[in-house]
C-alpha cells in the first residue's frame, strides 16, 4: 500500500539500564501511519504511551528494529530536516511571555527560516493558512497567556501545523480540557487529516472518543503486548474487552461504551419501548440491578405514558404498584426498599441467634 | 505537502493580520536615550562640562578649558564606556539566562560565573598577600591589574567548568542547580579568608564587592570591549535558537534546533558576558535580572529579535544612569554602584510583577 509516512519495523522500546540490561517497554512493534489517518495511542499510565511517543519522533533512541520517515531511517534525518517532516503537541501547558497567538504560530516556521529567523511571505502565508484551518484567526492578535485553556490548545495545534509536517504527533492534547474542548480538538484533527491529508499520531485517555474518531488504535498493554487495528476490528475480536477486564470498566460491545463493574444481585424485569426503555436500563444498572426481559425477577417496572413524557409504575416481591414520574424518585425507591429489606433479614438473623 | 494550497479567505480583509516586525521606531528611541545618558554621563560630576563642549571635546575639538579635555578622556570616557558595556553585557546575559532556564529569577550570575570572579579576587586580596605583607599594599592591589587577572582567572575557571558541564547535562535545570552549588562553595571559602584576614584587606575586598565602573582604564577597556563584543554578537547570532526556546527544549528540538550547540552558545556567551563584566567592574547587582523583564514590559514582546537590541541600550542607558547616581554630582561621596543598582533594580521589577497581566505574562505563575 502506497502514502505510508511512517512505519516501524521489529521496534523495541524502552530505556537502557545499567550494566548494560534495557528495561524493554515493548518489543517486536510493526507500524505503519497512512496520510490522511488518524492513530489514536490507548493505554494506562506507565505502559509506554510517552516512550513510544518519544521514540517515533526520535528524541530518544529505539532499542532495536527501524522506523522509517518519509522512506528514510529516521536516525539519519538531522534535528532540522526532521523538523520538516514531523511536529509536535506536548501535555505541558506552555508558558511563553508576552507574545502573541500569530507569533506563537510563526515559531512553527523555525526550520524553514534563515538565521535570522525573518518570516518571507511564503512563511507568512503558511501561518494565516494554519491559524485559519483551527479556526483561531480571531485569535491571532491576542497574548497567549489570556487564551482559555481549549483556545491555547487549538494554537499550540496550527503551531504544529505551520511546520508543514508529514506526521503530526500530539502526546495527551486534551489531557486538560472540559468535555465540549476535547472534543472539539478532536474533530478538528479529525478535519485535518480528511481535508489536509495529514497524518497524526495522538495518545489520549479518552477511550470513547478514540472509539469514535480514530481511524486505527494502538493499544499498548501494561505487560508490553500491543494490539493495532480499526477500532471496530478490535471491538469485534473482543481485544478491548480483554484489555479492560481487570480494571472495573466493562466494555459493552453492543453499545460500544465501557461501563462500571458492578454486581448485580437482584434483577428488574422491565416493561416498555423507546428512549425511555433504554434510560431506564440504563437507570436500573447503575443503581445495582440486572435488566431482565422476563420475570422472574424481584421488581417489576413498567414505562407508561408515551416517550416525551414517561412514568414508571413499580412494584417490590409482589408489594402494591406505586407510580413516579422521575428516574431520580424510581432509583430512590428502589434502593429503600432494598435497604428496609436488609434491616429486615440482619434483625431476623439477630433474633435467631438470640 | 506542495500538494496543499495556502489560500486563507477574506476574513483577512476584515481582521487585518498582525505583524511581526522589528519595530525600528521603539529601538532607535531606545538606542538615543542610551546616547542620551551617555553624553549626560560625560557631562556631569564633580567638575560640570556642558553637553556642548563635551560633544566639541569627543569631536576632537578644543573645549574652553584645557582641563575639560583631560577630565574627559582620561577619567570620564572610560568609565562611560565601562558603564555601557557592562550594561548592556549584564543585560543580555540575564535576557539568556531567563530563556534558557525558563525562570524569571534567573541572572547573569545563576552560572556561578562571579563567584568565581569573586573567589579569584578573595584569593588574591585575602588569601596570597597574607604571606607577603610587605610587599603588596592594599590600595595598590587594588588600582592594579593584578585584581582583574584575578578575577578574570576565576571566572574563567567557572566558565569552563559549566561549559562543560552544559555540553553533557540532559537538562539545564541541572546547570541552574550546578551554578548555585559552585556559588555556595566559592562563598564558603570566601567566608574562610574573610575570618582569617586582616581588617584592611577585608575592606579592600568589600570595596571590590561593592562594583564600580571607574576602576577601568583604558588599557583594560582593550580586553573588556573585545571580550563584551563576541559576546553580544555570538548572543545576536543565537536569537533564533533562543525564541525557539521560549516552548521548552522539547519544543525546541522538535523545530530542528540542536539543543546542546544551542545551549553551549547561550552558555558560552552569556558566561562570558557576565565573567568579563565582573573581572572588571566586580559584581553588579540587579541590572542583569531587571533589565530584561523592562524590556519585556516596554515592548510587549517576548521575541528576542527585539529584546536583544533592546536589553542592549536599555542596559547601557540604565547602567550609565545608575553611575551617574552613584557619583551623587552634588554631594561630595560616592555610594557604592550595587546599592544604587539593587534601590533602582527592586523596585522595577516589583512594579512589573505587580501589573497585573503582565505577571502571567512573563513567565507563569
């Protein structure tokens, strides 16, 4: 297959130790990074993400095998060469003086410039292009040091971008962001790599996320074993299952979502359609309790009125039918009766013994 | 990627885009007031000379009085000279040092470079003249060009250690860790001599401590000026690498620059800046650390290509004013140049930090 950027062979990583012993993080990796596809790098603390990372921009030697940029070895690239070839957005929040967004920006132009660092108008219009493609050109004016924290993050991105770079590598960009930020950086690398072919290589913790936008994960282990593939490719082999499974996150391959491990003792048979159906469930399982289709069960809930506006008819081992119309006052119900129930058991124990 | 087309849309035409330009109004206005201060330097003291006989003098011509001349060319013009070099030296030198180690407290002197100066001095005044009294008096040393040689020697010797030291560190944070150790031994031994010498030699070497432009001759002036000047034009050749440092050495090796060339020039040239200073004019407080954030505050700017250019005549113009406070053209003493420098120096850079905005400006917090 052609447009391969970036590709690793038989890489092992990790650091040299003493007396001449490596600590190997992983070994024997086979990547390849298309144009225009998005990586997303998954995996818990201390399993490598930053040494892979490091590894593949070449700020730390590969323990052995070959990565190749650009159809070199990316050892022979010099530290300016590369620079036009590969860019960067780390975690660290960079703190810069008092300069503008624009100047941030025309830094990326640092390995196409003379010694004096004089911007041509080539430069200049590579910088409008970056700042306009993260949709940041209303920023340009303004110091770095009073964007938000979503709006620094999307400058440091056309940063990258200015340094016209084959592959862009992004360690954690929205590690400190808000929900409605991360995802906005996520779609607008996603945008970049549909529109401007690029290549980008991102970690991130953002399971979900990853799910939905990258084009290929890479999963790294904490025991160093890597998996690759089309995010719906590993959910079909059951690999993020097996990932996760000793971690208190389940992964529902129906839903695609991950859930908290909880045991669920008793079992709610639940009557209904709809969304109210499925937030219901939804409902129940968070409160402890398996959705069931059929009885038996211990409770039985029953949706009635229509979608827009639902209440929840309940009943507990046969008691009389109560009606609610939040989820809030259902769940709430739901876990006294459990509670009375348990008081009830533990004061026929105590009686017992007695 | 020639296959991407850099067509920004119109909005350009709405917003118009910033520039990044070198801002020549701001830095000739900067380079007249050092020119400023130092005609105004030559002119005042003890004797005053009117700024236009000064300027017949310095042109070659003949002054109403023949005294003027001397006064001009064998006390004042060296010591202006002096003024303006350390200044701008010391300026630039703490301009690198605050890049570099990405900390705003940083100084010309964060490399241990004057603690060596001083240590050379401390050796020479307290340590070698307690064997042989009789031969050396104090205020000979002192006059002499044996104490730069000293200092010059210890200096020296800092700077190649932490030159070293900076071509094989991993980070720089462990050279602003080094310099501050090799600063805290150098004082130690100071401390030992100081207890064991004599009175006299005590306060020749406080004298020294105290700094001064007017120690300088002409003779001097030949290696000073040299020295200064490769510094200046290896820190000017380093502008690029040091605004690419403005991200961190991450950043900046990301964007092709060969961090440990990179941070052996800076160190080079900032450690001997400061060294060449402080074998001269003895250690200056403040002006180094002050200078910069001024600059930083003035322009707006964290661009080197304009701070450089900047630190240099906002350097000179404010070590040739500080002298010219020192010499206090009134009063009949002279107060010792680090007070000034630290009673100026202080409060600028309180009343920089304090501004709001421009504290998350310059650096964090």
């Amino acid at each position: 297959m052609t447009n391969v950027v970036l590709s690793a062979e038989n890489l092992s990583i990790g650091y040299p130790a003493r007396r001449r012993q490596c600590r190997v993080i992983a070994k024997d990796l086979q990547l390849h990074l298309r144009r225009g596809e998005v990586v997303c790098l998954l995996g818990p603390n201390g399993a490598g993400k930053s040494t892979l990372l490091r590894t593949l921009t070449g700020m730390q030697p590969p323990l052995a095998g070959r990565i190749w940029l650009d159809g070199q070895d990316l050892s022979a690239f010099n530290a300016r060469e590369l620079a036009r070839r590969m860019s960067v957005v780390l975690t660290e929040r960079v703190e810069v003086g008092p300069l503008t967004a624009y100047a941030l920006v025309a830094l990326g132009r640092h390995p196409y410039t003379d010694w004096t660092g004089r911007l041509r108008p080539h430069d200049e219009a590579i910088v409008r292009w970056a700042l306009e493609a993260v949709h940041a050109a209303h920023l340009a004016r303004r110091m770095v040091y009073e964007l938000s924290d979503g709006e620094r993050q999307r400058i440091m991105v056309a940063r990258a971008l200015a340094q016209e770079p084959l592959v862009m590598v992004l360690d954690e960009p929205t590690a400190f962001l808000d929900l409605p930020r991360r995802v906005e950086i996520m779609q607008l690398l996603r945008r970049l790599a549909r529109e401007a072919r690029q290549a980008i290589i991102l970690s991130t913790h953002d399971l979900e996320l990853a799910l939905n936008m990258a084009d290929v994960l890479w999963l790294l282990t904490a025991d160093g074993t890597f998996y690759c593939g089309a995010p719906e490719d590993l959910v079909l082999k059951g690999v993020l299952e097996t990932i996760f499974a000793d971690t208190g996150m389940v992964f529902d391959r129906m839903r695609g979502q991950f859930r908290m491990h909880q045991t669920m003792r008793r079992r709610a048979n639940l009557t209904g359609d709809g969304l109210a159906k499925i937030w219901t469930a939804r409902a129940l399982e968070r409160a402890g309790w398996q959705v069931v289709e059929l009885p038996p069960a211990e409770a039985h809930v029953t949706i009635i009125g229509d979608n827009h506006q639902p209440s929840w008819e309940l009943s507990v081992n046969g008691a009389p039918k109560q009606q609610f119309t939040s989820l809030y006052a259902v769940v709430h119900w739901l876990q006294q009766q459990c509670q009375e129930e348990e008081q009830h058991e533990r004061h026929a124990r105590a009686t017992d013994c007695a | 990627m020639t296959d991407r087309a850099y067509q920004t849309t119109n909005d350009a035409a709405v917003t118009p885009w910033p520039r990044l330009g070198l801002r020549p109004l701001a830095i000739v206005a900067m380079a007249l007031s050092m020119l400023g201060a130092f005609v105004l330097s030559l002119s005042l003291g003890s004797v005053r000379i009117p700024p236009d006989q000064v300027l017949t003098i310095l042109l070659g011509g003949e002054a109403e009085r023949a005294s003027w001349t001397t006064i001009i060319y064998d006390f004042r013009l060296p010591k202006a000279m002096t003024a303006t070099l350390a200044g701008a030296a010391l300026s630039v030198s703490g301009l690198q040092m605050q890049t570099l180690f990405r900390n705003p407290l940083a100084d010309p002197f964060v490399l241990g470079v004057s603690s060596g100066a001083s240590l050379g001095v401390a050796l020479v005044v307290l340590g070698v003249g307690a064997a042989n009294t009789a031969l050396l008096s104090v205020v000979g040393l002192l006059s002499n060009f044996t104490l730069a040689a000293a200092a010059s020697l210890g200096a020296a010797a800092v700077l190649m250690l932490v030159l070293i030291l900076a071509h094989r560190v991993q980070h720089s944070v462990t050279l602003l860790i080094l310099g501050l150790m090799i600063g805290y031994l150098t004082s130690a031994v100071v401390s030992l001599l100081l207890y064991f010498s004599i009175a006299e030699r005590i306060q020749a070497y406080i004298a020294w401590s105290f700094g001064s432009f007017g120690g300088v001759t002409w003779a001097q002036l030949r290696v000073l000026a040299p020295a200064i000047g490769i510094g200046l034009l290896l820190a000017i050749a380093l502008t690029k690498s040091l605004n690419a440092l403005l991200l961190g050495e991450a950043y900046a090796r990301s964007m092709g620059v060969d961090i440990r060339r990179a941070r052996f020039g800076i160190v080079a040239s900032g450690a001997l800046l400061a060294g060449a200073v402080t074998a001269f004019c003895g250690p200056i407080a403040f002006l180094g650390l002050a200078v910069p954030h001024l600059c930083r505050a003035l322009l707006r700017s964290a661009d080197h290509r304009l701070l450089i250019p900047a630190c240099i005549f906002i350097g000179a113009t404010t070590a040739l004013l500080a002298d010219l406070v020192a010499q206090a053209p009134t009063m009949s003493v002279v107060f010792p140049l680090n007070a000034i420098t630290s009673l100026l120096g202080a409060p600028t850079v309180i009343w920089i930090i304090l501004r709001r905005g421009v504290q998350r400006g310059t650096f964090g917090v």
